[in-house]
C-alpha cells in the first residue's frame, strides 16, 4: 500500500485532506472508497488541484460525482480526470473478462441490454467486445446496425471481429441466413459457439460481454459450462412468470458455480409522457424482492421506454445520445464493473485494504 508521501514532497495539508476525503468517499460504484493505490498523481496548478485518478473498472463519468464531494467538502477548486486500467487476470486468451448476459425466458430484452451494457462499458472507458451466443435468435446483427455484414478472414482458422461503435463483435447471424441456424439442435448450437469464440481474433479486450440464448435448459447449461466466465447478470421483467424464470437462471448459475454478479429488472416501469407519473405496468418491486431473497445485487430498473425500441430498431448507438434513459445502462455498467472488480478481487484474495492514512 502507498502512503501519501507518493503524491508530494512537501507537506500540503489540503492534498492530505483531499486524499482523505477521496479515502472515505462512499456510494454504490465505490463501497471501499477511492484507493491510494488508484490515485496516480494529484498537482497544485495555481490554485487548482488536478487529480488523476487510474480505476481498477470502468466509470469515467463518476468524476463529476467525486468533484462534487470535494466541492461539498470545502476543496473548492478541483478537477478530475479518471483512466481505465483494468487488472490483467485472462481468462481467456487475451480476454479479461467473460460476462454472460442471461434471462429465464425470450422476450425480456435480453439482447438489448447486452448491446447498451457493452456499449457503455466502452463510454465508460474499457475495451469492450460482443458475442451473440443466442445461435437460435442471433439479434446482435440488426441491434448494430450490421445486417448483411459480413466478417472478413485472418487466415485460413481466424476471423477478424466485425467491428461497430468501438465494439469488436461476431454473431452466427453474420455468417448464416437465421432460418439456418433455427433447426440446429442442441449439440450443433453449442459447438458452433465454440467456434465463435474460439475462431475470433478478438484481440485484447477488458470485457467479453455475451449474449446468451433465453431460457434455462440443457444447452444454456452446456454453454455456461464451457464458456470461462467470470460473471453473470441475469435480465427480467417484472411480470411473475418472469421472475419465476429468472429464479431457474440464478439455480442454473449456482450450479456450475458461476458467481452472479447482478440481476437487471428491465421495463420495470414507464413514465407517462403527460404527467411524468412513473406507472408500474407489469408490477412493482419483483426484481428488487427477487434479488434481496438470493443475496444477489440488483443492479439496474430500466424504464420501458420508447426510445429504447426505436434506437434498438434502427440500430442506432443509444449511448452515444447521452439521452436521460441512457443513463440506466451507464450506471449499470459502472456498478457491474465495479461489482466484478470486487468478486474477482476476493475470489484471488487481493488485499482490500480499509485505510485512513
Ligand atoms: N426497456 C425497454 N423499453 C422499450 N422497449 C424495449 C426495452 N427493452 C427491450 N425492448 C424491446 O423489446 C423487444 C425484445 O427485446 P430483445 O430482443 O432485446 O429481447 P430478448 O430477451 O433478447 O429476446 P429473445 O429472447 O427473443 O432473444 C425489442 O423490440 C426491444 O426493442
């Protein structure tokens, strides 16, 4: 652990109180603090404080939220800027981390928040790629805009990422018509995940985010199985039905011991375009009483929302936007990254050191 001395020579008592403050900071993105070893360099230019903060997961835009505690806090000029270094622990080739995107059942919006999730992990400041592993419903291509795109060769085993929006992705949908793909069975579908996966160059990357195919059965189970996660979020909507689905998902997960890094309640509920009024179309608090039952996060409610579906439609980059709904999956994306910070940390026994110093 690095003491202050790191930051200045000369004693400054205002950089002591800011490393202090940043220390005890808390929320839900940092529920250990701001680091010492995570403060690179903090400099006086004339009566500013330039701060550099390097972050073990992706959360550039949380800068504001930590300039406006200092500002709270009486640290009056203050600016932050925060990099992305994520630990080098592969997995897989030169993959850091493998995410699977899962639901109980077709129709959640699944695939959508697999594609605004990597989307904002990349805003956020991570490498970040997308398999489509829903070999049955391949959805990635028209969710990117990539429809009748196809993926060029390296050599004669390797293909190259089709590459959209700073994402490097491949899907089955870009290789084969979707009616092909339809009649595989089970044996057929999982081995052609292989060779996606396998076959890719997907060169080096934070995040590998995939998205599962729906439902809970023998081919999600093989799959999981041979795909070396780290994590996985697992996609609901609020109905009942729904949930007792997303329920199979977590007992599927605990099974093969795959730690479940969050539960996501999508369409939680819309807000009315008139009033404002936030109305709970499928029920309320499904997801929150479903995740606080497992012991599992929940990390996100996303609103059923028009312009989800039409950028999704269009295959538009909603994130780019920064439209207000996108904001969900910005969020979302901090905390699942942070999340998975903190369980690969624990899981390799990494000190976490509580520290006021
Ligand atoms: N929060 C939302 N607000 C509005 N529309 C949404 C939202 N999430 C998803 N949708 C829409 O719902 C439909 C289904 O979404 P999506 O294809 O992502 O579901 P899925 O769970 O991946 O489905 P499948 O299991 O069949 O692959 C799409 O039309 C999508 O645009």
């Amino acid at each position: 652990m690095f003491g202050i001395k790191k930051f200045f020579s000369k004693e400054d008592p205002q950089q002591t109180e800011i490393i202090k403050l940043l220390n005890s900071y808390r929320s839900a993105i940092f529920p250990i603090g701001v680091q010492n070893e995570w403060i690179s360099s903090i400099e006086k230019c004339k009566s500013q404080y330039r701060i550099l903060i390097t972050l073990p997961f992706a959360a550039h835009s949380q800068q504001k939220q930590l300039e406006q505690y200092l500002l709270k806090n009486k640290i009056k000029e203050v600016a932050i800027a925060i990099e992305t270094s994520i630990p080098a622990s592969y997995k897989f080739k030169e993959i850091k981390h493998i995410v699977l995107i899962a639901s109980g059942k077709g129709g959640v919006g699944k695939s959508t928040t697999a594609v605004n999730l990597a989307l904002a992990l990349e805003q956020e400041g991570a490498k970040v790629g997308l398999l489509d592993a829903d070999i049955y419903g391949p959805s990635i291509p028209s969710l990117l805009g990539l429809v009748d795109e196809q993926p060029t060769a390296k050599d004669d085993k390797t293909l190259n990422p089709m590459q959209k929006y700073g994402l490097n992705t491949m899907s089955i949908g870009y290789l084969v018509p979707a009616e092909n793909a339809t009649v595989w069975r089970g044996p057929m579908a999982s081995q052609a995940l292989n060779q996606l996966l396998n076959e890719t160059d997907w060169g080096e990357l934070d995040y590998l985010i995939v998205d599962m195919p729906p439902g809970t059965g023998d081919i999600q189970l093989t799959m999981t199985q041979k795909l070396p996660a780290s994590g996985a979020v697992i996609v609901t909507t609020p109905q009942d039905l729904a949930l007792a689905d997303a329920q199979k998902g977590i007992a599927m997960f605990a099974q093969v011991n795959l730690p479940i890094i969050g539960l996501i309640e999508n369409m939680s509920y819309f807000n009315c375009q008139h009033c404002g009024e936030k109305n709970a179309l499928f029920g309320a608090d499904g997801g929150s009483e479903l995740a606080a039952r497992h012991g599992v996060p929940l990390l996100a409610e996303i609103p059923l929302d028009i312009q989800i579906r039409e950028e999704s439609e269009k295959g538009e980059n909603l994130i780019a936007q920064g439209i207000k709904v996108a904001e969900h999956y910005v969020y979302c994306a901090q905390l699942l990254s942070s999340m998975l910070h903190l369980q690969s940390a624990e899981a390799s026994s990494v000190e976490i050191t509580f520290s006021d110093d």
